[in-house]
C-alpha cells in the first residue's frame, strides 16, 4: 500500500479488522516488519496507501479495545438526488489519484464482454464492487439486477439505496446501512449472483482476498447455505498472478484482455499503449472452459486445454498448456524445462530465464520457489534441506545443467521421477504444497530458524 507495503507485512485474518481501531476511513489494518512479530506492529489506515493522505498511526500495544467505546461509522443516505442519469461515468471527473481511488473506467468491449459472459453463466444479480461504469451499462443495456459497491460518495446522487452503497473494499467496511445490500444478496434457489471486483492495482491482495471471503460468509449466512462457492470476477494485472494465486489458489487467469477508456497504458488505442496489449486480465473460479473469447478481438479455442485463449497462444505439449500471459508468444526452455518470455535468456548461475538486462543473480534469487522445497528465498543449489538429505543419502555431487535428484538432462527437479522418495506433496484447489519426507530434517531447520529468529 504504497510507501508501506512494499515494506511491511500486514496481517489479514477472517473479519478481524471488527477488533482494530478506526480511522474516518473504517476499520485498520495491522502492518508490521518482516523480522518482527504482531506485537511489534501498528495500525494504519486500509483505503488510503499513502500515509501522508492519511496519517492515522497507531502501536499494537497501545490499542486497547475493550477499554474504548466504539461508534459505529453509518452515514446518513443523502436525500438529495439529481434525476436519474443513463451513466455518470461518462461525464463526472475520474478520481484516477493512484494512492487513493485509481478509478479507471472499463470500454465498451471489456463492458460486452463481460456481459456475455453473465448471460451465458445465466447470472442473475451482479455486485460491482469499484466498477462503476460496468453497474450503470448492466443496468441500462442488459436489464439485469446490479448493486454497486464503491468508494465515491458522488454516485449516491444518482442512485439509491437499493442500488448503492458507500464502501472500503479494503476493510469490507460499509459507510452506509448495508441492510439494503443484504437484501439485494437473498436469492431464490435457482439465482445465480456474480462478484466483479475492480481495485486499484495498488491494493494489498490479501485484504481483498478477506473482503471477498467475507462476503461469500456473509452470503451463505443470508441464504442459510453450507460453504458453497460464490463465482468471482477479479480484475487485476497478469503480473500479479503470483499474489492471487497465494491468497486464492482457486482462482484462474482468463486470457481476456481488458483495456480503460482513461488509462494511457492500460488500453489498445494511443501512442503509450503496450506493444502486447493491455496487461489487464480477469482471474476467476468459473471453470475457464465455460467462458467464451471473442474471436473477432483475436481469440481462438485450443483443443488440447480445452478453453478459449489469445491467438498468439501456442500449446506447449511438454507443459500441456498455453503457457502465454503478457501477450507474446512464449518459448519452451529446456534447461528451465518450462515455457517463458521469448526475450528472457537462460542464467546458468540462477538456473532460470531472466531479463537480459539489469540482471542482480543475488536479488533475482532472493526472490525465487526453490523447486526443491517450494520455500522462498533461494534456488534449487542452495537449498540447506536438499543439501542436508543429499548428504544423509549419500548423493554424489552433480554436474551443473542437470537434474539435483538423478542427474538427468532431460528435465528439471520439478519433474524429476524420482523426488517423491525425498519430497511429500500434495495439492489443495490448485495449490503445490510440498514438505520434506524427512520430518526430524524439517522440525530441526524450522527450530534453527527460530533461534536465529529471537537473537534478532
């Protein structure tokens, strides 16, 4: 969250910002360093990701809940209302302050799109959480129930209650009475409903990942279900595929590009706009085989995945996908034995491909899933838990280029037929967890870390 989060973590448990102090702007968020725990953390605000915007600041240790009375935050409706507009979007200022609202406005096609795919899921009702323009053409073209969820007070002038809520999508916090939102959640058996969220790109993944989850709870508690599923729409840069998928494993990427009709760079018209198309993309828990790619906006059916795809796509039949995600045609490495950028090249220091330029081997590692443990933080030859069962087994050292488990050419450690004698995985909606099969190994390396853990 700006100057903040590319600094500390933060701490995002199921509805737990209901125990945290307020700023005018909902519940906090509780940050704190990466070598410190909970305690040594404080409490910051959630919407705005620029401390200077606000300042609100508090230590953990000095939030006493229980010893202070807390005032709801529940704003008054505004009476008030101008006549009802075919779509504000199309004249009012966007609010495009990146530390604060990042409020860029979908085009026609990305608004089509998405549509068409509500009506071929047979979608009943849509949530449009920070999307707007999507809510008013919903409304307008489509005649289909929309409830918008949104952080400008200006459009309660031109909806109502029933339509609107002011809204922290960081904190789930509702400024207004949210009854008519739980209203507009209670469906009938046979209604299906939709949540496209749209944050700014700037947004902590985890605090929307609670916020989502808690209002697929809320849901299931409305309608009296068990954990049933609540189909999703997250608009969100392939870039940061990596972070929804560690907070929401269950979500795929959908190869659909989305553009913005105020965004420079984020679109398919315009000097500045990128050479492989917007980097916009929809991540979902639909079943990408139900959705359905334009073929005149350059789209193709692959047979072999079985789903709709770009058509600069080529399926890789060694990784049995297609591999592509920024909008280039992708190439298989051997030596990484997997599909990557057509202009990255082959590191033998790192055993990866990597930009040719500004290449840091210690900082690019540092950042990098050891194939071998799955941990972050190193790659497959400075791995201390293969190093230390690779000497209990008595593994002869290999020759670099080669698989660490056989010594084989042909593959990599993450294909290697061998690793399930030293490796235990398993997976969870999508998820690789992999643990060590020699747990007194793991116990002792985790016990080691936590020593050095506490002499910090």
């Amino acid at each position: 969250m700006g100057e903040i989060s590319e600094k500390l973590l933060l701490q995002v448990e199921e509805d737990d910002t209901d125990q945290h102090p307020c700023c005018p702007h909902g519940p906090t968020v509780l940050f704190y360093r990466q070598n410190q725990t909970h305690r040594d953390g404080f409490y910051a605000c959630a919407a705005y990701r620029n401390p200077k915007l606000c300042a609100f600041r508090m230590d953990h240790m000095k939030w006493k809940g229980n010893q202070i009375k807390r005032v709801p935050d529940i704003r008054a409706y505004p009476q008030e209302r101008y006549d009802e507009d075919p779509d504000p979007t199309s004249h009012l200022k966007a609010l495009s302050q990146d530390d604060v609202h990042a409020q860029y406005f979908f085009d026609q096609q990305a608004l089509k799109f998405i549509a068409d795919q509500c009506c071929l899921l047979k979608i009943d009702k849509v949530v449009c959480m920070g999307a707007p323009r999507l809510h008013f053409y919903l409304r307008r073209i489509q005649k289909m129930q929309s409830f918008l969820l949104d952080f400008d007070e200006r459009f309660s002038k031109y909806l109502s209650p029933q339509e609107f809520c002011l809204y922290n999508m960081c904190n789930n916090h509702f400024f207004y009475n949210r009854q008519p939102f739980e209203m507009f959640l209670k469906c009938n058996n046979d209604e299906r409903i939709l949540i496209v969220t749209d944050p700014p790109f700037g947004c902590r993944t985890e605090l929307i990942t609670n916020t989502l989850r808690s209002l697929k709870r809320l849901h299931n508690s409305l309608n009296q279900l068990p954990a049933t599923p609540l189909s999703i729409f997250w608009v969100y840069p392939y870039y940061m595929a990596n972070y929804i998928k560690q907070d929401m494993p269950e979500l795929q990427m959908c190869d659909y590009k989305l553009n913005y009709t105020n965004h420079s760079r984020y679109t398919n018209v315009g000097n500045s706009r990128r050479s492989y198309g917007s980097p916009v993309r929809i991540f979902t828990n639909v079943p990408l085989d139900l959705l359905r790619l334009p073929l005149a906006q350059g789209y193709k059916h692959c047979d072999k995945c079985q789903r709709d795809t770009a058509i600069e796509n080529v399926h890789c039949d060694r990784c049995r996908n297609c591999c592509s995600q920024n909008g280039q045609t992708y190439r298989h490495c051997e030596l990484c034995d997997m599909c990557v950028k057509p202009n990255y090249v082959h590191c033998s220091n790192c055993r990866r491909c990597c930009q040719r330029v500004g290449h840091d081997c210690a900082l690019y590692q540092s950042m990098q899933h050891c194939w071998l443990c799955g941990q972050r933080g190193h790659i497959e030859s400075n791995c201390e838990i293969w190093s230390q069962l690779s000497r209990q087994t008595n593994q002869p050292q290999l020759k670099a280029g080669r698989c660490l488990i056989c010594g084989q050419q042909c593959h990599r450690e993450r294909n290697c037929p061998r690793r399930n004698r030293y490796f235990k995985e398993s997976e969870f909606m999508g998820q690789t967890l992999i643990r060590s099969q020699n747990r007194k190994l793991v116990a002792a390396r985790n016990k080691d870390k936590t020593r050095k853990f506490k002499k910090l």
